[in-house]
C-alpha cells in the first residue's frame, strides 16, 4: 500500500493547512484491482447544454457517453485529511500520512485528534499551501523511508 498528497485537497480550512492523501493499493496487495473508468477529454461535452451546463438532448448526450474510452485505473481505496498548523515540515506531512496508513493496515481506527481551529493564521496558511501544491513529496528529504509516490 501507499499515499499520494492529492493536491486539490490542500488548502486552508478555518486557519489550518488541510492535506489530502489518497490511499492505493499495490498490485500485489489484497483487494487490488483495476476499474474502469470512462475517459472524458478536456472540454468534456461538446453537445448543446442549457444556462446551468446541463445537455439539452438527454439522447445525445448519452450516445457521446457511450462512445467515451474506457481505461483500467488503480482508484484509491481511502481519502484521507489533515489538518495541520502553517509551520508543519513537509516530512512530518509524510509521517502524519505513514502513520495513518500503518493504522489502516492493522485494522487499527484512524484517529481524530482534537484540536483547536486558527483563523488568524489563515494568511500564514495559505502561504504553506502554496508550497505544498509546488512539492513532489516522493522527493521530500527522506522521502524513501515513507510510503509516499
């Protein structure tokens, strides 16, 4: 098993940095398998839609659905947050998501910590957001040591 930090996940939440972690499995993991997944290109539906975005033809559109690709993809098997204070170091990030991760394979709770909530750290916040959407955690210092990819 491992964890990807999924960056449309991260961002600020009542003053905190939120991080997503999506869990998958490995191939030769129990419970590993494949899905199918209906690959839609960029742009989406090229059919006529209504003011809210919605195709006007119901037929139309479900013919241009139907006709989509399809492509085997290892999905993530849990979502995971974290909410952290704006001063966190990008390898505590990754134990925080290890640790979790190790809970989840020994059948263990995932634990909520309670904490208090920091509005007015929301600016420093979105500063530690800014860097996390730039990082490739598979590359943070001692990366290797974590099940991150």
């Amino acid at each position: 098993m491992y964890f990807k930090i999924e960056k449309s996940g991260c961002n600020v939440f009542r003053g905190k940095v939120q991080v997503r972690a999506d869990f998958y499995r490995d191939e030769e993991d129990e419970g590993y398998a494949l899905t199918p997944v209906k690959i839609i290109p960029d742009g989406g539906y090229p059919g006529e839609v209504d003011e809210n975005g919605h195709p006007v033809t119901k037929n139309d559109y479900q013919a241009w659905f139907d006709s989509l690709s399809i492509e085997l993809r290892n999905l993530p098997f849990h979502i995971h947050f974290i909410y952290f204070d704006y001063d966190i170091k990008d390898e505590e990030i990754l134990f925080c998501f290890e640790l979790a991760l190790d809970w989840f394979k020994k059948g263990l709770p995932i634990k909520n910590l309670a904490f208090s909530w920091s509005p007015d750290k929301s600016d420093l916040s979105a500063l530690k957001i800014s860097e996390i959407l730039d990082t490739d955690f598979s590359t943070v210092n001692n990366a290797n040591i974590y099940s991150v990819k």
